[in-house]
C-alpha cells in the first residue's frame, strides 16, 4: 500500500528527517522528545494504512491516541497515569460505539440457533 504514491517507510523517513531539521534551526526539541514525535507519525501512519485496508481500523485508532498521548506527556502534559486511564478509557468508548455500527455478522440472526431457556 501507498500514501501519496509513496512506501509508507518513506514517508517515516521524511517526517523523522522534517523533525530533526527543525529541531536543528527552529524549535529546541531534545532526543526524547523526537522520539515520542516519530512514535506518533509511526501510530498514524498505521492508523492510515488499517484505513485504506479497512482492517482493525479501531485497534489502529487506539493505537494513535495512546500515541499522542504519550507524546502530549512528553511535551509536559501534566496527567497522573489515572488521568491517562480515564482518557483513553473514553477513547476505546467512542471506537467500540463506532465499530459497533460497522460490524456485521457473517450469518443472519435467523439462522443461529438459540438454546431453550429452562425458565421460559
């Protein structure tokens, strides 16, 4: 698969090659932190491709958001790990209600059989 008719490593490339230059002559970003910003173009570059393929795009999305998480309390982000729970408890929230519409069962619910309740 290709993003922007390029190799998803490629495209890591640049953004790890943008992140230093900048790091270099704008912003003073240390080696820690430009890690964490590799970390999250890595998640979104997954994010993406899951997307294109439509295949585990949720897992791909809960995977970008803890990134980003991760990345915001790298850059000083001043949540206690309880904070970060919660948050991404919200997060998988939100992409199970949306994975919810999008799943279909493989066999209509007329043809499972049921067992007999001993109580009806």
């Amino acid at each position: 698969m290709k993003i922007f008719g390029r190799e998803p490593a490629i495209i890591l490339s640049f953004i790890a090659i943008v992140v230093k230059v900048v790091s270099a002559f704008a912003i003073e970003v240390n080696a820690e932190q430009q890690a964490w910003i590799n970390a999250v173009a890595a998640a979104a570059v997954g994010m993406i491709l899951a997307i294109m393929a439509n295949d585990a795009v949720g897992a791909a999305v809960l995977g970008f958001v803890q990134a980003v998480v991760a990345l915001a309390v790298g850059f000083g982000l001043d949540w206690s790990a309880d904070k970060q729970a919660v948050f991404m408890s919200l997060a998988a929230a939100v992409v199970a209600m949306f994975d919810r519409t999008q799943v279909t069962a493989p066999v209509p619910a007329s043809a499972v059989k049921r067992p007999v309740s001993p109580v009806a």
